[in-house]
C-alpha cells in the first residue's frame, strides 16, 4: 500500500519555464511534508517542507503547495534551471519515519 | 548548515566478507539515525532506524542479523554487512534527525557496496 505517490516517473520542461511537481498522499495523518531533490549515487538533499497547517511555503525558486483536502501537494520551480536537472522525491512524516514517494525525474532542457 | 558523512563512498567487497559503513553527524548531535537502501531506479527503502544507546528497530524484512547497526554515539553509526552476497550490492545511505525535534533528515552522500 503505497501511502505517497508520485504519479509522473518523469517531467520534461524547457528552461526558464515552471516546473511543476505533484504528490498525492492517502493517510490524513500525515502532518508534516518534504521534498528533496537527488543526483545520481547521491544523497537526498532537502528542498522544502511544509507543515499541515499551512497551505504554501516558498523558498526563493522553490513553493510548496499543500491541498489537505485533496491529499495533494506540489513543488513548484520557477524559472527552472539546467542545475534542477535531478530526481525529486516527496515524503511524510509519520510517527517519526519518512514515508517516500517512488520520484520524479526532472528534466530541464537547454 | 547541517553535514552528515558517509565512510566509505565505495567498497568492493569478496562474498562472504563483512564490510562497516560509517555514518557521522558532522557538525550537530542525531539522536536518531535512520539507514535506506535504494535499488536500481526505486525509491528509497528504510532499513532501519537507529537511536543513540539503544538497540536498533528494523523495518519487516530486513535482516537484523545480517545488517548489524550500531549507534554508539550522537554522531556515529554504523551499518554493518555481515557475510555479504552478490544480492546485497546496491547503495546505501543514512540520514540523521537533529536533537531537538525537527522533523527534517539530513543525508549522508551514500556508499556503494559491490560485493564480488
């Protein structure tokens, strides 16, 4: 039972463009979302997160929308950049162990 | 900002060997350290999750005889593979929870563990 889905395995967006990421979870308990970007035979790097009792959060290029009602959230990237080229995993918390979207691969094209 | 290592980035190993993965906080105190595998072109699988002082709580599935952890301090723990076999190639990372509550998990750069 996969309790976060990332639904697109892969995104293509032209440079300087909106990136736009999506993450459905199904368990309403979840109280606190994050997303992190990977290069290969790397680490996870921590992007963003969001808290359920908002509803956005922005970072310079990066937003976070959250949906509770439509267990939905959002990573928008704007402008994208070459160096956004990476795969981008959403998860939530629960009872202190990250619950892990399957990614999306990003890819920004020149 | 908040740095975890990873020790070694890559081993190649001979089956039937153990080989230990360091995992530190470098310039904070983790209570808890959690360890993942990833598989080819998957998602990150939790292991294990490992509090400093106490016994390790494994995820079903994972052999706690055969990944053996250890989390002698705030900022080091290990992953241990104990008589690896070819299956048990693959890349593994820790993460480390800051003390104090925050829900955010700061990553080590991941090893690559190819056993021969």
């Amino acid at each position: 039972d996969q309790q976060v889905k990332q639904n697109s395995p892969s995104l293509s967006v032209q440079e300087g463009r909106i990136s736009i990421l999506n993450c459905d979870y199904t368990n309403s308990m979840f109280d606190y979302f994050l997303w992190y970007k990977k290069y290969p035979a790397e680490g996870p790097t921590f992007l963003i997160s969001i808290s359920s009792i908002k509803d956005k959060n922005e970072d310079g290029r990066f937003t976070v929308f959250l949906n509770k009602s439509a267990k939905h959230l959002s990573l928008h990237i704007v402008p994208s950049q070459p160096g956004d080229s990476a795969v981008y995993f959403c998860a939530a918390y629960s009872n202190y162990q990250l619950i892990w979207g399957a990614g999306t691969k990003l890819i920004i094209k020149p | 900002g908040a740095v975890v290592s990873q020790h070694p980035s890559r081993v190649i190993c001979k089956s039937g060997t153990s080989v230990k993965i360091e995992c530190r906080s470098l310039d904070f105190q983790a209570t808890t350290m959690f360890w993942y595998r990833q598989f080819p072109k998957k998602s990150l699988m939790l292991m294990a999750t490992s509090n400093e002082g106490s016994k390790a709580t494994y995820e079903q599935g994972v052999e706690k005889d055969k990944f053996l952890i250890n989390h002698a301090s705030l900022t080091l723990s290990t992953l241990t593979v104990t008589s690896a076999h070819p299956e048990d190639s693959s890349f593994y990372i820790c993460s480390a929870m800051l003390a104090g509550g925050s829900y955010e998990q700061y990553f080590g750069p991941g090893t690559r563990l190819t056993v021969t």
